[in-house]
C-alpha cells in the first residue's frame, strides 16, 4: 500500500480495537454516531491527496520511502519546506484549521525524528533502527497516527514513583525477549478511537533520578491487547451541517488510554527506560522545528477563517467602515499576519543541520506562533462575540424554518444590512459554533494550552533564544565604545 484514500482509512479502523463511550464498548468505531463525522473529516484528507487538483502537492516521492504523503518527507531543500507548507495548508482549508491532529502532524513528528537517528543510537543502535523503520512503516502504509503525552494529574509536588499509587502513570512493569510489558494511563489522546498506531513519549522533559520506569518512547497499534481507550463526552451536533456548519463536522474526540500489560515489541521502542536521553529528546531531535512548522500553517487558515466571518458579521449589520470596527478587524489582520509571516520568515531564515543534511525552519520565528497562538486565537473568539451581539442567542432552530409557516417573520426579523435573514442567520450559526458551543469552547481551550503551561513555554524560548548572544554582543560592544 502506498498513499491511501478515504475507503482504505476506514476499513483500516474495523480492527478489534477495545473503545468505550460513556460507559460501554463500541463495536465497531466507523459506525458509531459520536465518531461518524470526525471520522469521516479524516477520510476526506486521504481523499484529497487522489485529487487531481492537489495530489503533486500533497503526494511525492521519497528515496527510502517510495510514494508518500507530503508530509512524510525529510527537508533538504527550501522547495521541500515550502511545498510541505502548502500541503499543511491544503488540508488545513478542508477543515478550516479545526482539525488541530490531522495526520500531517504526527507525520512530520515522525520524519524529524527518523532524521536525528543519531540521537537514538547514543543509548542503542537498535532503538535509532527502529526509529527509522517505523517512519518507513508509517510512511508506506500512509498510517494515522495520534500521541499521548501527558500523565494523570495527579499529585504535582511528587514525582512519579512516589504517587500514592505509583501504577497511575504509563511504567514498564515487565520486559522479556518480545518486548517491553507496560501498564498505567496516559492522556490526552486527541483521535485516538479512530487513529491507526499510537506514538507515546512523555512531556514535560522534566523526569527525574527513580523515575526511568516510566522514561520510555515507543508506538503501538490502537488494536494491541490490553489497550483500552476510554473516551470524553461528544461535541459533535447532529444536526444539518447548516445549523452546526463546524460542530456536524469536525469534534476531534479526546481519549485516556489505559494500558494493561500491553506488549510493545522491540521493533517498536524508541527509548528504553533512559532518563538523561528522554529529557533531550524534545529539544535536540528537532522535532519543534517541523511541527511548528505545520502547527503555524493550520493556524494561519483557523485565524483567517474567523478573521472572515467577523468581517461578513460586520457587513451584515452596516458597520465594516465605522472607525472603531474598522480597528477592531485591523487588529485581527496583524494576528492573521504575525503568525503568516513567522512561518514563512522560518523558511527563509532555514539554516541546514550538517549532521544529517536536514534544512530546519528557523525554531526563533517559528516559536512565536507557539507564544502568540493561545494569546491571539480567543482574541479573534472574542471578536466574534462582539460582532454577534445579543443576536448570536436569538437564532432559529433551524435554517429549515425559513421554509415553513413563519419563515416571513423570520426573515424580516433577521434581515442584516444588504443581506437577507437567511444569508446573516448562516453567518450567526457558525458564529454560536465557534464562541458560543462546547465545540467551540473546546477549540478555545485547546488552542489556549497547546504549546503548554505558559510560564515554561516562554522561560524555555528565553533560555534557547538562539539570537541571544548576537544582540547581548551588540550590547556590549556599544558599551566598550563608550
């Protein structure tokens, strides 16, 4: 197999895999109403990249590798970065950048870690093997895969091993001439009831001497015996995609996965039990540099998207050129562009890494979408709210009562400036998703804590302020001038 469509994704799901919602197992996950859609979302990416119109974009040939998606492929050129740009944003746009883990983002993770094999072969060759094997088994078989990153939160001031329970958090519990056995949770497996293999690796970077029980980096396949995913409440409206025109499409299900004894082959672990390695991993694989690189390329498209729909709300109600609307959309175009420009600044400023040939986006651009994308997305939120006003409460039921016995009153009612009751109630329905439904609440908060707590976030670009030296240089050389 090599670049899949959207029928091989979902025949790929009826696996066997153990999946609970609100208490009972899910037969089958393609058939289950509170999947259906996001389900489906994902199958329309695989779709895209058969499509005439995008497939030398979003397909390519890889030396190792043979056909692969975009995504897959190791930089070494500026044409890769910016064709691997373009790919994120072509996928990005089908689902106007509400798909915060589409497969692209694991599969560049991927690529970046096969590119630092040397990394994995300080602890063991046959980790660097497996690491490099894996990316061609994903890449070939065009997989979808999700992560899971973060413990339990359970009790901050001890350290793992010293909880109340030290079994909590995801450990090594067993390891024999198959593999390693673990056992414990994991959390937050954003599609994990639908995604095909699960990369797991813990962060923060922050592991501690006694704690190399739970250091481990490997992958599984979702249906592995004794994984069990158990699943958040659903989002998802099912409704008429006109009435929920993002919440009928696009609820990402967030997961706990459990582990009870689960059995990872060798072939498939990474990092074995190895404190010192695990807490490097994050920063000298590079990976930051190309997932950022796809993360500011979504959030571009979400920002623009919301940046449109303010725009129109304005113009239904007579008020796009009043001074005061006007600043407030100026100030939505500057977030719009701060986050352009940092990634296509990273591009240019890419600088090639001669252990291993790899053109890296600029990570100092790049971690100003990391900084400014929780700040500046529930900033546009908020602006939505403010164009809806007291209007964004008072919508029909459904678009279909345009039709029906008071759809008149209904459109005089709602009539916008220049613009039918109709054409601003759509515009007001897929205002309520994004500021006012769990959908969008949740989007709110994803975006809010994606980069993590915001304290360390902003003391680590301080701390690994590449440019640091030069300006500190300039300092004190103006100084000695004196």
């Amino acid at each position: 197999m090599a670049v899949r469509n959207g029928q091989q994704f979902l025949a790929g799901l009826r696996d066997g895999r153990e999946v609970w919602y609100d208490g009972k197992r899910v037969d089958d996950v393609t058939t289950f109403a509170e999947f259906n859609a996001a389900i489906h979302s994902i199958a329309a990416l695989y779709d895209l990249q058969h499509d005439p119109r995008h497939r030398e974009v979003l397909v390519t040939e890889i030396p190792e590798i043979g056909l692969a998606g975009r995504a897959f492929e190791i930089p070494r050129t500026l044409d890769h970065l910016r064709l691997k740009r373009e790919a994120y944003m072509i996928w990005a746009r089908a689902n106007c950048g509400m798909v915060g883990r589409s497969p692209d983002f694991l599969n560049v993770m991927l690529a970046a870690l096969a590119a630092k094999r040397g990394f994995f072969a300080e602890a063991s060759p046959a980790g660097a093997d497996a690491m490099v094997n894996y990316w061609k088994h994903v890449a070939k078989n065009d997989l979808f895969l999700t992560h899971a990153l973060l413990d339990p939160q359970l009790d901050k001031g001890k350290l793992r091993h010293q909880q109340s329970d030290p079994g909590i958090c995801l450990r090594v519990v067993d390891e024999n001439a198959d593999g390693l056995v673990l056992s414990g949770i994991k959390r937050i497996a954003t599609a994990a009831p639908y995604a095909d293999e699960l990369l797991v690796w813990p962060f923060p970077p922050t592991f501690q001497a006694g704690e190399e029980a739970y250091a481990n980096v490997f992958a599984v396949p979702m249906n592995s015996k004794g994984l069990k995913t158990i699943c958040r409440v659903s989002y998802a409206n099912h409704g008429q995609r006109r009435d929920f025109p993002l919440s009928s499409r696009f609820d990402e299900m967030d997961a706990t996965v459990v582990f009870d004894n689960v059995l990872v082959p060798w072939d498939r672990v990474f990092v074995n039990q190895n404190v010192p390695l695990l807490n490097r991993m994050y920063r000298e694989t590079r990976m930051r540099e190309l997932t950022a690189h796809q993360t500011n390329a979504r959030l571009e498209v979400k920002l623009g998207f919301v940046y449109a729909l303010v725009q129109r709300l304005a113009e239904a109600q007579g008020l796009a050129s009043r001074p005061e609307i006007m600043e407030m959309l100026g100030e939505a175009v500057v977030r719009i562009e701060m986050i352009r420009n940092t990634t296509h600044s990273a591009e240019l400023q890419a600088t090639l890494d001669p252990e291993n040939g790899v053109l890296y986006p600029d990570l100092p651009a790049l971690q100003v979408g990391r900084a400014y994308g929780p700040l500046v997305y529930p900033d546009l939120v908020q602006m939505v709210r403010r164009m809806g006003g007291g209007a964004l409460v008072q919508v029909p039921v459904s678009m279909d009562e345009f039709d029906s016995p008071v759809g008149a009153d209904i459109e005089r009612a709602l009539r916008g400036a220049e613009m039918s009751g109709v054409a601003k109630t759509q515009l007001l329905k897929l205002g309520w998703d994004i500021c006012g439904s769990e959908f969008g609440a949740r989007h709110e908060l994803y975006e809010q804590n994606y980069a993590g707590e915001r304290s360390a976030l902003m003391a680590g670009i301080q701390r690994e302020y590449a440019r640091k030296g030069e300006w500190l240089d300039y300092l004190d050389n103006f100084l000695a001038a004196l």
